[in-house]
C-alpha cells in the first residue's frame, strides 16, 4: 500500500481508493517485484512466490466435491441429489465498511459472511495447487439474528456479485436448515468437523474421493466480471485473511 501512496500522493488519505487501486493492480505489481528481484539476486526469492507471480494454468480444473483436512466439501448442484448437506460455507473477514460510494472514511472491522458453494476450482501453479469456492454469498438484507440469537438467512438474495471467490482454506462449513416459522428463511447451524476416511468400498464415503467435472474452463479476466455485475456499489470488501497451510 505504501508504494501506491507514493505513487498517488493526492489520495493518500482516501483510504478505500486506495484499496481499490491496490485491489486491481496488485498481480501486476508482484510481477514486476519478482522479476525485479530475480535479476538482482536469483536466490533471494522463494520458490513458491515466484511460481505465484507467475499466475497459474488458465485452463481449470472443476469439482464436484473436495477434501480439505478431513471435510468434505460440495458444490450447490451435488447437495441437491444427495441427502446431506455440505455446501455451505462462512467466512470470517476484515472488511473496509463504507456508508455510501462516496464515504470517504471507512471503518475496518471483522465481519462474518455466509455462502453456498456453486464451483470448486482448483488453480495450478505448476508445482503446487490451490483450491478456490465460487460462492453465492448472501447479501446483508438477508440476513438477521432472532431474539434467541439464531442466525436466519434468506438464501435467495444474494448479494457481493463482484467479490464472488475464497480460498478454500479460509472458510468454516455450516449448513443450512429451513425455519418452520418463517418461510424462505433458513437458520445457520455450526456442527464439529465431520472428517471422512477414504474408505475403499464403503456405500457411505464412495465419493469422498475428488470428483472432476469432465471439462475444464478458462480463467476469466478479472475485467469481464466487473463488466457483468456493473457498479454495485458494494457496501463491503472483504480483505485478505492470515495464511492457512492445507494439510
């Protein structure tokens, strides 16, 4: 951020255009800052950082479910032939809050962010793989805590269009279960991590093991999904979280 507000000194002080600006010229700031480094001294950057400043293979892999440290994972679209539940997701972020567009003082707190898996994309940079959720997240409008603190959710309205991928190691699974009082709400519940064992021949976790879709699709351009939600004006941006090995 500082090179940014060197590099732009009469907005120093509007803290979320800074954010923006940092947002979407980042890849490109690393590269350059990698190869800087590279023709200075060849041993001074990590294998792996420079394997990410690379950018991985534009051609990506899709699943239908995924393992991470003994959760399993689904998209939306394979919940609905099976009968359990493990496409829901929440994340736990800092967030730049602004009132209006226009706010030019934001507030950074934690806010948490609950989603539902529509694609698990796998990113490969050549020595290594990251797995990535599409989500639905829901916007903010649906979403309130009753008098006897349940979180209740209205999946139907979906919200931060613009902002729509989360690594897949910073998300906690939750699932989703419809409240008989309150129709198209549905209440958040939080269980202990189920954790599956690759059982050969076992009716209940068969497919448990990764399941690919038979296809796979180019990465697009960060541009075209500006272009297609348009100005949302999002009252959140979720910021990037801690580093988190998966196992």
């Amino acid at each position: 951020m500082i090179h940014i507000k060197t590099a732009y000194p009469k907005f120093r002080k509007r803290t979320k255009w800074l954010q923006d600006k940092h947002n979407s010229t980042f890849i490109q700031w690393l590269r350059f800052k990698v190869q800087s480094e590279l023709e200075e001294d060849n041993n001074g950057v990590p294998e792996n950082l420079r394997w990410l400043a690379a950018g991985p293979n534009m051609a990506v892999p899709l699943y239908r479910s995924y393992l991470i440290k003994g959760i399993k994972f689904n998209i939306k679209a394979q919940d609905d032939v099976r009968t359990t539940q493990n496409s829901g997701v929440y994340l736990l972020a800092q967030t730049m809050q602004v009132a209006s567009a226009k706010d030019k003082n934001p507030i950074l707190s934690n806010m948490g962010f609950y989603g539902v898996i529509q694609e698990i994309w796998d990113l490969d940079y050549q020595k290594f793989t990251i797995p990535v959720f599409r989500c639905d997240w829901i916007d903010s409008s649906g979403l309130v805590v009753d008098e006897l603190g349940f979180t209740l959710v209205d999946l139907s309205k979906i919200g931060h269009r613009n902002d729509q991928f989360v690594l897949a190691s910073q998300v906690k699974q939750i699932f989703f279960v419809d409240d008989p009082m309150h129709r198209g709400w549905s209440v958040v519940l939080s269980m202990p991590n189920r954790e599956y064992n690759d059982v050969i021949g076992d009716e209940v976790l068969g497919d448990v093991i990764i399941e690919c879709e038979p296809f796979t699709r180019g990465m697009p351009n960060v541009d075209t999904f500006d272009e297609l939600v348009g100005e949302l004006g999002g009252q959140n941006i979720r910021d990037g979280c801690e580093d988190i090995w998966i196992e």
